[in-house]
C-alpha cells in the first residue's frame, strides 16, 4: 500500500472508464469488514516500544513473524431476545448488547451504487473508522 500500487491501479482503470464514456456519478456504498490477524504473545515492554513507534530489538527471523501494525477494537453484537419471563417477573425481554474485541486490519472499499463497481479500496488497523480512511486515499 506504501509504494502507491493500489491508487496507481485505480487511476488507470478510472480513466479506462472514461474513456469508455462511463463516469460515477451516481451514490457510493462504503464498506469496512474486519480481517482478523493472530494475536501477537508480547511483552509489556516490546508493547510499549511498538506504541512509541520503536521496533524492538529482535532477531531478524523473530521480526518477520512479528504484526507489529495491527490493532485492537471492540466490535458491537447482538444477543437475540428470548422469549419467557425475566427475573423481576416482565414479560418482555431487551435485545442484550455483546462486545466482542478484534484485533487485525479493516479492508475499505467504496462501491458505484448503480454499477456496483469498486471505486477505491484501501486497508487500515481495524480501530480506524471507515469514512475517515477512505478520505485519505
């Protein structure tokens, strides 16, 4: 994604379209889905290196399988109402919230409406919000 790869692509088949005499103008869908990545086993202090941007002292082989760039979230689910009475005697019972925590990147896409083609896509830590990552490409 750092070397620009991505955005070179697009621009392209952007102007492939143009040419074609297509032009998105219509409303855009965006989209983030959570790709989760192993969860790294690290110490309080190779922790705080990676926070303060350092890379801890390992070897080359232990670097490389390290995921230094992912992160945590928590993501918000939704336990189905059951039927039957509750504890203080009700009859109704509320939809009880779950938190889930992630850890890994998002994958941002943003989709033509009409065509449903994708329009630019890029992939940030999964606690970054969508629209803002999007902006940014």
């Amino acid at each position: 994604m750092t070397a620009g790869a991505m955005e070179g692509l697009f621009a392209r088949f952007d102007t492939a379209l143009k040419e074609r005499g297509y032009f998105a103008l219509g409303g855009q869908i965006i989209d983030a889905s959570i790709v989760e990545a192993p969860k790294q086993r690290l110490s309080r202090e190779e922790k705080r290196q990676i926070h303060d941007g350092e890379d801890p002292p390992w070897p080359p082989a232990k670097a490389r399988q390290k995921d230094t760039q992912a992160r945590w979230t928590v993501k918000r689910g939704r336990v189905k109402a059951k039927p039957g009475p509750t504890l203080d005697g009700s009859e109704a019972r509320l939809v009880e919230g779950l938190l889930i925590p992630a850890f890994g990147y998002k994958s941002h896409i943003t989709i033509d409406r009409r065509f449903r083609l994708i329009r630019r896509f890029t992939v940030t830590d999964v606690n970054r919000h969508g629209i803002r990552a999007l902006s940014q490409i």
